[in-house]
C-alpha cells in the first residue's frame, strides 16, 4: 500500500515537472489559477507577450490584465468552467504593461492539484498580428470588389480553352448580358465573324507565353443586335495559384472607332477635293495662258495687216469672246486660290477692252 502511494506520489511529481516545462518553453501565455481567479502560476512568456515578469503577477488577479469590456464575458467564463467543469474557448483582450492591449485566444480548462485543490489553466495566444492581417486583407479584397465592380472596364476569367469563368458586372453595362448568362460559354461565341480567327490567334499566343500580354481589338455583338468595339488586353495567369486562368481586361471603343471612321472618310473627302481643286487650277492656268496667247495675235492681225470689214469684224467678235472667256478663267482662278489658300496671284490681266 505505501509503496503504491509513493508510486502515485513519483508519477505526480513528473506529471507536474512535464507539465513546468512544457509551459516554461511555451511561446504561448499558461497560468495556473485559484477558483477566484488569483494568479498561482505565470508563465516566462508573459514577460515577452505581456512585458510583466512573472513574478510581479503572483497572487494578482486575471481579471485585472483583461481589458473592461471583455471582463463579464471572462467573470462568465470562468464561473462555466468552474460549475460545469466544462472547457472553454474564446477571445480577450489582455492588457500590456504598456497600457496597450492585444487579442488573444483563451483556454480554460479546471484541474487539481495533488492535494485535490482546484486549479483553473489558463492557456492564451496573442492573434493580433493574425487579426490585423485579417482585416487588411477584407478592407483589401473590399477595395478590389469595389474597383472590379464600379470599373468602366469589363474584367474577365477565361480558361485555357477560351470558356468564361468569371465576367464583372461592367460586362452588363457594356454588352446587356448578365454574368450568369455568359459564365461556363466561350469567350468567341459572340464575336464577329471576321475578327473571330483574328482574336483566336492572339489567344492562342497568349497561352504559349505565361506571364505575358497580348492587346487587340474586336467586335462582340450586343444584346440588342448591334455590334461594338473592344479593345482587350489578355494575360496569361494561368500558372499563378491564386488566379489560374488567362485575364482579360476589355473596354468599349465603339465611340473612339465611330469617330476614326469619320475622321477618315472626311480626310479622304478633303483628299478627293483638293485634287479636283488642284486640277482645276491647272486647267484654269492652262486656259489662260492659252487665251492671252490668242488675244495677243487677234489684238496684233488689224495693226499689221489690212483686214476687209467683214473680216474685221469677226476679228472683233472673236476678241469680244475672249475676253468673257478669260473674266470666266480669272474667277475659277480666284476660286482655285482661296480653296487652296494660295496667296500667289501670278501675272494679272488687264481685262481693259478698249481698241487701244
């Protein structure tokens, strides 16, 4: 019988020297407690985590290190454990030397010690650090979400096939199709006929690089049967964990295409104008010249050859006629030099029809 009890005796002295030196090397915080809450046992963690030595807590009270609107959840905890003799599990605020506090996750448990006094464990981890990244990287998903969403730009997921996997709500505003409608179809269903192969090419481009970017431009018919323009920028993703897909990011150029349309055409009909100014200007130099040329030698025949009357006066008609010929040519020429913005006149005409 005495040899069993010291037996017990030994078994407990290295169950509770086990027990030291697991919680003297723990990172986490471990503290033995009385059934009031008074702090039997502290932990050298609490010197890292918390900034006490864990001798200056010794008979003080856990509930005065928790922060005051966590304390009725604590009082509450505690009374649990100690009347169910049930484990408990949740999140305090434990107050820093520095008057600070972090979060951390508590666990109660009820034990006794060899005397068969009941002792409360209390185990914690510091999650700050956990939590806070938890929230940067809500706000952060949050912001993206907003961006995604709220984005002129329609973003897209395609596989390697070219089937959708995801489209952002943009895709409705710009094409009248509702997420769910274009989800698990092909990216080239709707395309245009004569871009269809184009744009498969640059997929399949895309897809033989990881990690690189490719840009083009398309037509995808709408809901309503028009056609519109888009400018899409697809990059391989697919070997990246986190995303495994090609990304397509796609904005309406419709509008921007319209425009250069008209532009050219009114380049080409410009174009088309200034040759026919520019050969009106050589035909109306060209007649000019020409005319003077045989105004000259009518003007010259009467002063130096005897003419008969009649002849004389056909000569007379015909100079009557080109002189009206030439006041026609000089105002083309004036036409010609103001839709050319030429200001070089050249040799003028003195359209003085006396007999002089």
């Amino acid at each position: 019988m005495l040899a069993r009890l010291h037996a017990t005796e030994h078994a407990l002295r290295l169950s509770e020297e086990r027990y030291r030196l697991l919680a003297e090397n723990s990172l986490d915080l471990v503290a033995l407690l009385d059934r009031e809450g008074t702090i039997l046992y502290a932990s050298p963690s609490h010197s890292r985590v918390l900034g006490y030595q864990p001798d200056a807590l010794i008979q003080t009270t856990l509930f005065d290190r928790i922060h005051p609107d966590d304390l009725p959840q604590a009082r509450a905890a505690v009374q649990a454990v100690l009347a169910d003799r049930t484990a408990y599990s949740g999140e305090w605020r434990l107050l820093r030397q520095t008057g600070e506090h972090i979060l951390a996750t508590v666990q109660l448990s009820l034990s006794s010690d060899q005397r068969g006094a009941e002792r409360l464990i209390v185990a914690a981890r510091d999650i700050s650090a956990c939590r806070q990244a938890e929230v940067a990287m809500r706000q952060s998903q949050q912001r993206f979400r907003a961006l995604v969403e709220h984005s002129a730009d329609a973003i897209g997921l395609v596989n390697a096939s070219g089937t959708i996997q995801y489209v952002s709500p943009a895709m409705t505003r710009m094409l009248g199709y509702r997420a769910e409608e274009r989800t698990g179809r092909s990216v080239f269903e709707r395309m245009h006929p004569d871009d269809g192969e184009k744009a498969w090419r640059l997929f399949q481009a895309v897809l033989q690089r990881p990690g690189s970017s490719v840009t083009g431009q398309m037509r995808v018919r709408h809901r309503n049967g028009t056609w519109r323009w888009l400018e899409t920028v697809w990059t391989n993703r697919l070997a990246e964990p986190s995303v495994q897909a090609v990304v397509g990011n796609f904005r309406d150029i419709t509008k921007r295409k319209h425009a250069q349309e008209l532009l050219l055409k009114k380049a080409e009909e410009e174009a088309r104008l200034e040759g026919v100014v520019l050969a009106g200007r050589e035909l109306a130099d060209l007649l000019n010249n020409n005319m003077v040329a045989a105004l000259s030698i009518l003007e010259w025949v009467p002063h130096q050859v005897a003419v008969p009357a009649d002849l004389a006066k056909l000569l007379q008609g015909a100079r009557e006629s080109l002189y009206t010929a030439l006041e026609g040519v000089a105002k083309l020429r004036r036409v010609v030099r103001v839709a050319t913005k030429d200001t070089v006149v050249g040799p003028v005409l003195d359209l003085d029809r006396s007999s002089e």
